[in-house]
C-alpha cells in the first residue's frame, strides 16, 4: 500500500504464502513495438533479486514459516505422519490404472493432486483440482498421463487439520461433512 519501512524495525516474520509479489503487468505496459521480450525478463528477474534479497534479509528475524524452504510435499508429510504415530489412510501411488484397479476392491477411495491444488483452464471453464471420490470404473488398465495419489477414503465426523509449529502440534475443527459439496474436500464451492 505503497508504506515506507525499514527492515530495522521489522521484529518478527510470519511468512504465508507469497508475499512481496512482483506485478509483471506493469512491464507488460510497456510497448511492445519498441521492448523486446528479453527485456522485460530481465525487468522480471531484477524485481525478483530485489524480493528475495528482502525476503532473505527478514529471515534472519525471528519467524514462523521461510519463503525459501515454502513448497508442501504431500508424500514426505504422509511418511513423516506415520513415522511419528499417526494413523494415515492406505495409499497407493501409480501412472498405471492397472496398478490402481486392485486398491479399490474393499475400499472407499479418493483421488487427490500430489502437488498443490490449481486451476487449469480448459476452454471457457476451469477445472479444479480437488480430491474427489473414485470407483473402479474411472480407472482404466492404460497409462494415465501423470503419477495419481489414491487413497482409502475415511468417512468423517469432522475434518481436523494438525500443525507443528516450533515442535507442538496444534490442532483445528473444519465441519465440512456438515454440507455435501464440501463433504470430500472443504475447498469444493
């Protein structure tokens, strides 16, 4: 909001998703005619110098989360889950619908993106991914076009969502069984 400081008087750091965004549309006002692509990579890259030389700069305050080490890993967060205790629902991960076919013979099952979820537009519509629940008939003995996490679906009497913050973990209530659209994934509006 165009606010002056300086990082001196910056005491603590929460950092949460993508902070300091660079707005490349201002680079894209540029005329074209007369800038070259490369140039307005370049602008790019010297904006982003500048962020993470801020951002690198506040990390050295006392925080809670680091823009440098920020990327979730769904996979090592399942196998950390259960190295430590907690009980973590069957999973299988494949390309192969072959391999997937067999999972769901006694069980409930989600599919769900391994990475983070995104909007990918298709058309004029955008298609979300989210977990949704699968049966047999979606999965085909072909190669499908990217790994798929499957995974037995757990009815629930409440979503809980656990963090670990400095070595405690705390907890939080989503009652998102409570509505049928929400019911599999809270993020489905």
């Amino acid at each position: 909001n165009d606010r002056i400081f300086s990082l001196d008087d910056v005491t603590f750091l929460w950092y949460r998703n993508n902070p300091l965004i660079f707005d490349s549309s201002k680079i894209n006002l540029i005329n074209s005619d007369f800038i070259d692509k490369s140039l307005k990579e370049f602008y790019s890259q010297e904006w982003n110098r500048c962020r993470n030389f801020i951002l690198h700069e506040l990390q050295k305050k006392p925080s809670l989360g680091n823009f440098f080490h920020n990327s979730v890993n769904k996979l090592i967060n399942l196998t950390i889950a259960a190295k430590v205790g907690f009980n973590i629902p069957h999973t299988c991960i494949s390309e192969y619908g072959k391999n997937l076919l067999p999972f769901d013979k006694n069980h409930k099952t989600i599919a769900k993106p391994i990475s983070e979820l995104m909007s990918i537009k298709y058309h004029n519509h955008f298609i979300d991914m989210h977990t949704v629940e699968v049966c047999k008939k979606d999965f085909s003995k072909n190669q499908l076009d990217a790994p798929t996490l499957i995974q037995q679906k757990i009815e629930k009497w409440i979503e809980i969502r656990a963090f670990v913050l400095y070595e405690k973990i705390y907890s939080m209530a989503i009652f998102s069984q409570n509505d049928n659209q929400t019911s599999v994934d809270f993020r489905d509006y």
